[in-house]
C-alpha cells in the first residue's frame, strides 16, 4: 500500500508494476501512427515508457517503430501471432506477458508499456490478464456506420479513437453522427477523436492515460 | 487521490477481526464497489462509497476478491465489494442442442458454468445483447431461458 501523499508518479514509479496499455482496431485504422504519436507525447511529460507490437508473420511494426527515432529500440519488442492477431491478446496472451515482463526486467523503472495489436476485426478485444487499459481505433475512412455496428472492440473498450477526422468531408463521412452513435452504442463511456497525421486529438489521449492509467491527476 | 497497491488482507482474517470492529463503530470502513465484470483488472479507479477517489494497481500474480482490503489504517479500512454477477441460465432440449448451444458460447468467448443440464452464462453486458446471438435457438424451442437473476 502507498499512503496517500506520497503519490507522485516519480516516487512510486520505481516500486510499481508498469501499467499494460492494449491498442487495437482493424487493419490500417491508424494503430502504428497513435503510438508513434504517444511516444513523444508522453515522454515529454516523463512517462518511462516501453512499446509492443503485434504483426501476422513479421516485426514490421516494430521496426517502424524502432527506426522511428522516437524511442531507444532497445525498448521495443516485437511478438509474431503466427495467427489471427487476437489469439495473442485475447485468448493465450502468454507471449505478450512474457514480452512485458522481459521489458520490465530491462528496465526497472518504466511506467507504461503499450501493446500494439496486429491489425483485426471489429470484433477483436483484450485479456484483463495481458492490459489494464486498453484502446480500439476506427478510423472514418473505414465507414461512418462502424460504431453502430457494435463490434465487441467498439463497444467494450475502455476508450475508443475514431482516428483520420481530417478524411470525413473527402469519404462522406458525417464526423458528428459518428461520434454521436460511437456514444450512444458505449453509453457514454469514453469516444477520442484524432487526426494522428497531425498531432490533433493525442492530448486528449495523453490527458486520459495519465488520469485513468498512471494516476498522475 | 488515495493510491492504492496491492491487497494488504481481507476482511474474514482473524489476525484484523478487532481493528476491523474497531474501524465498523466509528463508520470508517467504507466499500469500493466493482462490477464482476471488471474483477479481473489489476489497475482501476474508482470512488468509494464515501467519496474517496481511490487509484488501485494490484501485483500481476493478485487476484481481486470480494472482501478484499486495500487500505487498513487507524483512520479507515477500505474493503472491496463486487456488484452482483448476473447469471442467465439455459437449457438445451436435447444433445443437438445442446452442442449447438456449447459452440455458440465457445465461439462468442463467453464466460460460463455448467449446472444439472443447463449453461449458466456470467452475463457481462445487456442481457438483449446475449439474447440476440441465440434468437434461432431461442426462437425454434432448441433452448429454453430457465433464469435471468
């Protein structure tokens, strides 16, 4: 137990399990981009921050992600599902508990570790064993009805993203409805919007992370 | 914010049955309720029924139970308790039935018990929702809802 007052994120960093962030969301919703965004985002506000991902046969992800210059590639491990991607994280997530735990090994001290998916289906969701918080990324040129849909992703993650807002007016897209429908199918529960390209919407996600995830506010 | 980490007891030891008693006659022992469906979280935050905003992390190898303690001071003791479960449970009229019914909830991951010839589904959403992926079986008399409590 840590006494109240003695919370700052700093103190309790080094004594704490990282928190296991899930992202996940179909192919090309823009899951690779959100984190390279994050990256910077949230070691800007000190975050010790570690990266999985998930690809079908490769590491291709990762390697983006490692050449990225963003982030010490040596923070940044690559899980090959072998099979669809939410047999990894959902079903036998053991191969990503080992990653984060290998990451933690590595480095005492990292805060978050975000666990990127490979790219899946509208019904693809997380263990609570692998992720204490996890993500689904739509993005609008996937088709304003894919809240209505409710997929399993949509509907139970603990935050959804409707990324690429800067595509609506381009794919006939009512940006607004969307939003209003991605909330009404999650009762209210949280819905982000962003434009990863350009940086918009990532503050909002950083904000929530840190309030619900590291407990930072 | 309170933070939290880890489950420092629960509320049946014996070793805390007087400070606990202690704790109940001043009214300082206040419940976090959490919905059994999100039991299996090692990180939440929630506000207890006396309005403390608590941010709890568990250790991975932790498992939350009902009665949990997660803060035990001489001040207070905050203890956990889970919402209801909700259970629906089914009975399928016969054998095709009955697999038909078992692939369906295998193939849907939901969480279930099996009890004297009935699938007993941990309900984790609307119960419609659940309705809904059986309305064939439902609909034809293959499976017939005996309780939803």
């Amino acid at each position: 137990m840590i006494e109240a007052g003695k919370t700052s994120a700093t103190a309790t960093a080094a004594r704490l399990p990282a928190a296991r962030v899930g992202i996940g969301g179909p192919v090309g919703s823009g899951k690779t981009a959100l984190v390279e965004r994050l990256i910077p985002a949230l070691a800007a506000r000190g975050v010790d921050l570690a990266v999985i991902t998930n690809d079908l046969v490769t590491a291709e992800d990762a390697e983006r992600i490692r050449r990225s210059g963003l982030i010490d590639p040596a923070r940044v491990s690559a899980v090959e599902a072998g099979a669809c991607p939410h047999t990894v994280i959902r079903e036998d997530p053991t191969l990503n508990i080992e990653a984060a735990d290998e990451l933690e090994r590595r480095f005492p001290g990292v805060e978050l570790i975000l666990l990127e998916s490979g790219g899946d289906n509208l019904a693809s969701t997380f263990s609570r064993d692998l992720t204490d918080f996890w993500m689904f990324v739509i993005d609008v040129g996937g088709g304003g009805d894919i809240p209505r849909k409710r997929g399993p992703g949509v509907v139970r993650c603990d935050l959804l993203v409707i990324n690429k807002t800067d595509l609506a007016p381009h794919v006939g897209v009512d940006l607004e409805l969307m939003h209003a429908q991605a909330l009404a199918v999650r009762d209210g529960r949280p819905v982000l919007l962003t434009n990863c390209r350009s940086g918009e919407g990532i503050d909002a996600v950083v904000a929530m992370l840190e309030s619900q995830v590291l407990f930072r506010a | 914010m309170l933070r939290l980490h880890g489950i420092v007891g629960h509320e049946t030891d014996t070793s805390l049955r007087a400070q606990l008693h202690a704790l109940e006659h001043r009214g300082a022992i206040e419940l976090l309720f959490v919905p059994p469906e999100e039991a299996g979280r090692k990180r939440f935050r929630l506000i207890s029924d006396r309005g403390t905003d608590c941010a709890v992390s568990l250790g991975r190898d932790e498992e939350l139970r009902d009665g949990a303690l997660l803060h035990l001071d001489r001040e207070r003791a905050i203890v956990v308790r889970f919402g209801r479960q909700r259970l629906w449970k089914l009975r399928p009229a016969d054998e095709t039935a009955a697999l038909k019914l078992g692939w369906h909830a295998g193939n849907l991951h939901w969480r279930v018990r099996f009890e004297a010839g009935c699938l007993v589904v941990l309900i984790d959403g609307p119960l419609a929702d659940y309705r809904a992926r059986l309305a064939d079986l439902l609909s034809d008399g293959s499976v017939t809802e005996i309780a939803y409590d």
